[in-house]
C-alpha cells in the first residue's frame, strides 16, 4: 500500500515543475511562462479571479463584471439570457404611430436592435395604408419608415411611425384618420454586456454626395 502511494506521488511530482527563481510553477511543462502554467485539461468547481475589472480602450481586463468569480451561465437560474428575442405588441396605437415608447431595458447592460416590425388593426387585419401629407387622400406615395430603437435617459427607446404619412384604416376607403386603434408588432433582440464592452460613440460621416467608395472612412474608437 506504502509503495503504491508513494509512486502516485512520484507521477505528480514528475508533472509538476517549479521554476524558483521566477516564481513559476508549470503543470506537464519545464518551461512554464506564467505564474501558473496548465499544460493540459484542467477541471475545477469553482474559478475565482483576484480583480478581474472592466475592460477598456487600452485593453484592461476581459471579464465585463464586478464580481471575482467565473460562473456557469444557467438560463434557468439568469433574469436574463446572453440574447434575449423579444415580441413586443403594443395595441391602441394612434394613426401618428409611436414617437417615442420606452422599453425600461437598460441601456447600460443591453444593445437592442430592432429586426422587423408589422402594422395591423386592432382585429389583426393588415390591411393598413399610410396617407402621405396627412390630407385624407390615398397619394399612393407613402413617407419613409421611422422604425429605430435609441438610448434616452438610460434606457431603450423606441419610435415606430412614417416620416410625412400617418396610418389609415384601408378596409373603410381611407378615411379621414378617425381610427386611432392600430396594432404594431416589434420584433427586438436585446444582446446582454457580457465578455466585451467598447466605449464607442455615435459617429456622423458625410460622403460628400459619393458612394463611399473612395474615401477612406474613420474607423470607430475601440476597435
């Protein structure tokens, strides 16, 4: 039994190497080239991080929290998910659309893009036109889509109309924008902050009346 044990110990010492003069311990490695130097597969229950910090525009740190753990992500234990698909109906919608909803999803953790969107009546028909200057008139010409999700006082926002058109109700022969009872389906990803997070500023770029194909655009802070 001594002698079993005492060739178990030996195999491990065997895998484990000491550089003393720089302080480096290397597992199934001579050379270890940092503080502690893992050739192989490891396997632990619990991984703690002494300042794992907040990255920044200089490298920083990876881990985007402030915690000094890593933990196994569980979707059933998490309030939230790494992306979150989101079907947001709102109903009773006037013939002016939506100009500014907040969604209350905070714009410091979350990115939320809009990806698609649907205008229906209040009984789920689609039969919906838009009346181009708001004159009663079917112009058969239409404003372009305002549909964009934006960042206000820390949140997401939300705007969903046409620029210069309201909606009607096409089943009744345009009426005279009397219906205010519209039903607006938005489709939202909202991508949580986790592994990386750049500072990155809103950026307006003019072309100069060009397709962008001779100038050389800035590159956005961060990356």
């Amino acid at each position: 039994m001594e002698r079993k044990i005492y060739s178990t110990v030996i195999a491990l010492m065997m895998s484990l190497f000491i550089n003393a003069q720089n302080s480096k311990v290397g597992i199934n490695t001579a050379n270890p080239t940092e503080t502690l130097d893992v050739n192989g597969a490891s396997y632990t229950n619990s991984l703690y991080l002494r300042n794992p910090g907040e990255p920044d525009k200089t490298g920083g740190h990876f881990l985007a929290t402030s915690k000094n753990t890593l933990d196994l992500y569980d979707p059933t234990l998490e309030s939230s998910g790494l992306f979150n698909y989101i079907n947001l109906t709102l109903t009773g919608v006037p013939f002016t659309g939506l100009t500014d909803y907040d969604t209350k999803i905070d714009a410091s953790k979350f990115l939320v893009v809009v990806h698609n969107y649907s205008f229906k009546l209040n009984n789920g028909s689609t039969e919906v036109a838009l009346d181009y200057g708001s004159n009663g008139i079917n112009d058969k010409i239409q404003g372009s889509p305002n549909i964009t999700a934006f960042r206000s006082n820390g949140t997401w926002h939300i705007t969903a109309n046409f620029t210069n058109s309201k909606l009607l109700d096409y089943t009744t022969g345009y009426p005279d924008g009397t219906y205010n009872n519209f039903t607006i389906d938005l489709y939202l990803m909202a991508y949580k902050y986790l592994i990386t997070k750049q500072n990155i500023n809103d950026t307006v770029q003019d072309l100069g009346g060009t397709n962008g194909s001779t100038q050389a655009l800035s590159k956005p802070s961060g990356f």
